[in-house]
C-alpha cells in the first residue's frame, strides 16, 4: 500500500486509516459530520496527493487532447482550466479529468487515483497514433509519484493562503491558476475544488511536502483550521451534485447520460473519441439519466440500491447517496429512465424490501 508525503501527519494526528486507491489515506479524524460542517463554515485541509498527474506537451499537445478528451480544449488560455472527461471508445468513460493550460504547448492532466495506470495507457496509445513519445523529457510524462497536493477548501481557505503568498490570491477566478511560490516553494495554486465551498489546491514536489505542511498549519492556526478526510470529501461532494468515478460515472457511462452534456463540445473539426455515438445520443436522446433526489421517507440511500416507482416497479439505481449534514435528510444520486427524471417526480428507494419515497430535485443539493 503507497503512503503519500503526508501519510504521518495524519497518523500522528490520529486519522482513522483506510485504503483507497492503493493509498494508506485518512478518512476521517474528528468525525465525518464534524469535518463536513467545517469546510462548509470555516476552512479544512484534504491530502489529495494520491491523485494523478500527467503532462503532455509539444506541437502536437493540444490535438492530442482535442481527440482524448470530449470538452474544448482550443477554448482555453495559460492560466485556465478545463473539466472534461475521456471517452473510451465504447460509449463510455476512461475519466473525469481536470485540464490545466500551462501555454500553447504544455499542459497538466490531473486524474483520479484509482484511474491513474488505465488513464496513462490510454493517453499514450492515443499518443503513439500521433508519433508523440512517453517517458522522462518526452512529450508524454507521468508525473503522479513525483508532486503531493493539499486541497484548502472553506469559505476562509484563501484567507488562511494568502499569508503563504506574495502575490494577491483571493480573488483568483474560479477555474484558473498560477505557477508560484507559495510558502517559498514552487507551486502550482488552482482553484477548482470538489467541495463547492471555495479554495484551492497547491501542487508541490513531493521533497517539499514538509515544509508546504508546516507553512500552512502555521498560517491557519488562529483561524482553526481542520484536517478533513475522504469521508466528509465524498459528503461535501454529494451535496454540490459533483460525479465521483466509480459511482456515478464509469465505463459504462456516457458523459450525455450523467448530465455532462456542458462539456461535451461538438465543436467544428474537434474529432474526439465517440464523437458520432454522442451526437446520436444528444440528438435522440438516452434511455437512462443521472438525477438528484432527496428523501422524502425517513432513510438513507446507498450506492447500488434500486430505485422504483412509489409502487415497486424498478426503475434504475442509487449511484451515490448519504445523509446530508447541512440538510439533514437523505440525499442521492442516480440513473432512472427519463419519464422519471423531471424535477418534482416521486420515485422510491428499496430499502431492505421496503419502498422509501422520495423526490427528483433539481442539483446542487445546497
């Protein structure tokens, strides 16, 4: 099992320790409610450093990622990045990736852990098709084991990071960032997030992680800073209706049915993978869509759970879903066919034979 650069701190801290995608990471520390209304009020830590960390560079970049990935990767600038995902060829997805536009001929693809080894493969059999060659110094390069990443996320995360850093920070835009010293220390500062709360995430060698994680905890010390583990990361997400792969999205998905037609571009001679199949889809429409509901019935919905009609008919199943610690109620996400997706549509959750009610909502939750 791989540890990451943080891995003792949250030992020493007193994490409870799981593995997740190979890695020894922490799930929770205080307690998964406790952490959850944290990020949501104040500012928490995550170490995200299992996540995967491709470059792709070159005069052949931005066609490579134009073919690989089902968004527009032409819109973007330096300093901007891109949500998109990786079709696969089948109707599904490789990944959910993130696409960060260093210039015209470099760019950083930051993937999930769980996804890192298939999405490399991937990425360089696209590659060799177009003469670009993998490894160190070439244009493709696998960077994953080499950088660790803190995700600093609340409504007072910037506050806590601007004191790291020389230059303004606070009022980054969203979906943009910065190559810059952040504590003395080459960084990259992105501000995306996967909480819906505001912050940012800092990308630092792995040889810096140290100091990266004193500086910070120095910083956020009178502003009671928390760790925050994958526990509250997944119920923090849930809440702002974001995808976790392997729930939500897989192989098996198209982007069009999980309700990622917004980065999915037809855009004129951007011929990317499965391009045709999702025109068709868009065009026609799908039998199955990725939707919100929140309980109705007293319950908590969980992943694989069938979802139904008030009256038991089988109507798809639950993806994701936990009880909400800002709304106080079972929230979920997953598949149904389309007569049932509307807004305001009561469905069920079968819960150890009975059928709990619940309505279709409009995502984010809160």
């Amino acid at each position: 099992m791989k540890t990451t650069a943080f891995t003792k701190y949250h030992i020493a801290n007193g994490a409870k320790m799981a593995e997740f995608a190979g890695y020894n990471m922490p799930i929770e520390f205080s307690g998964i409610n406790d952490e959850h209304l944290c990020v949501r009020n104040n500012a928490g830590v995550f170490d995200v450093s299992h996540m995967g960390e491709i470059w792709v560079k070159g005069p052949k970049a931005l066609d490579l990622l134009q073919r690989i990935t089902s968004n527009n990767v032409a819109l973007l600038y330096d300093g901007k990045v891109q949500y998109s995902c990786m079709p696969n060829g089948k109707g599904g997805i490789v990944d959910d990736v993130l696409v960060y536009r260093v210039d015209a001929e470099c760019y950083l693809l930051v993937v999930n852990a769980a996804n890192v080894e298939k999405d490399w493969n991937h990425i360089c059999a696209e590659g060799k098709k177009m003469g670009m060659e993998a490894g160190h110094g070439k244009e493709l390069y696998n960077a994953s084991d080499e950088i660790c990443q803190l995700a600093v996320q609340g409504p007072n995360a910037m506050k806590i990071v601007q004191k790291m850093c020389q230059e303004p920070v606070e009022d980054m835009e969203y979906y943009t960032f910065k190559k810059m010293p952040v504590a003395g220390i080459d960084a990259i500062l992105s501000i995306t997030g996967y909480t819906g709360a505001g912050g940012c995430e800092i990308y630092v060698a792995n040889e810096d992680a140290d100091k990266l994680w004193e500086a910070l905890w120095a910083a956020g010390k009178e502003m009671g800073l928390q760790n925050i583990g994958l526990g509250a990361r997944d119920t923090l997400r849930l809440e702002k209706g974001f995808c976790l792969y392997g729930n939500d999205i897989d192989d098996t998905t198209s982007p069009i049915e999980a309700g990622l037609g917004w980065i999915t571009k037809f855009a004129e001679g951007k011929d990317f993978i499965d391009r045709a199949y999702m025109e068709k889809q868009k065009a026609e429409g799908v039998e199955r869509k990725l939707v919100g509901f929140k309980m109705i019935d007293r319950g908590i919905p969980r992943h694989e759970y069938k979802l139904t009609t008030p009256e038991g008919e089988e109507i798809g199943h639950v993806t994701s879903g936990t009880m909400s610690p800002c709304l106080k109620v079972g929230i979920g996400t997953g598949y149904v066919k389309p007569a049932y997706a509307k807004a305001g549509t009561v469905i069920a959750v079968e819960v150890r034979g009975r059928y709990l009610k619940a309505e279709v909502v409009k995502l984010p939750f809160v």
